[in-house]
C-alpha cells in the first residue's frame, strides 16, 4: 500500500469494518456447522479455533516486532492472548490504537486473512 493511501486510513474505523467482517464470517461458518470446510483437507474446527487461528497467526507475526509487542502487553487493555477474542483484539485495535503505521500494517495482514475466509465460505 503506498504512502498516499496510508493517509486516508482510519485505523479505528478499519478496525470496526474488519469487526463487522468477522461477525458475518463467524456467523456463516457457525451456521455450516461441522460441514464446514474452510479449513481446506482439515477437520471441520468451532468458531473459536478459527478465530484462535486467526489471533495466533497475527500474534507469531509480530512477535518480533517490540512496537506490537509493547502495545499487546501493556497499551492494548488486553488479557494474555489466548484468553482474547477477535471483538477484543479488534476493540483495543480502534480504542487503544497503537502508532498508525503498526495498526494498518496489522489490520491490512487481518483484512487479507478474513477476506480470505470469506471467500473460502463463499465456495
């Protein structure tokens, strides 16, 4: 994403849209139940682990990033992540922002993945 449309993001409001976002995903996959095939050749998984999945894979991104490790631990209001949902990673994301370049950043790595799911709901 260039520099010009860095801009224009809101962070906080990216974070809402991605929240409505999960909310229709998590919704389609609960009501395909175990028929659900998102995960590809896997079993079909619970909501929750597919949003565990999704937290752990933003989490072991930007664990070396000390900025993202910095905000999660002490600025973000956040419990120990495996505790957290997406609606609360998503919440501190538009509440307790951290700086504007490590939110577009994290949030444009969650918009490709839910986008991602949505088209795998979608087939």
């Amino acid at each position: 994403m260039n520099a010009a449309k860095n801009q224009k993001i809101n962070p906080a409001l990216w974070s809402v849209q991605l929240l409505g976002l999960w909310g229709r995903i998590s919704q389609i996959h609960l009501g395909m139940g175990l028929g659900c095939q998102c995960s590809g050749e896997l079993p079909a998984m619970a909501v929750s682990d597919l949003e565990l999945n999704v937290l752990e894979y933003l989490l072991n991104k930007y664990k070396q990033n000390s900025e993202f490790t910095q905000w999660l631990a002490h600025d973000s209001g956040l419990k120990p992540a495996r505790s957290e949902s997406m609606t609360a990673f998503l919440t501190a994301m538009a509440t307790q922002t951290p700086s504007r370049a490590l939110a577009i950043n994290v949030l444009r790595d969650l918009s490709m993945t839910l986008e991602s799911l949505q088209q795998a709901h979608q087939t």
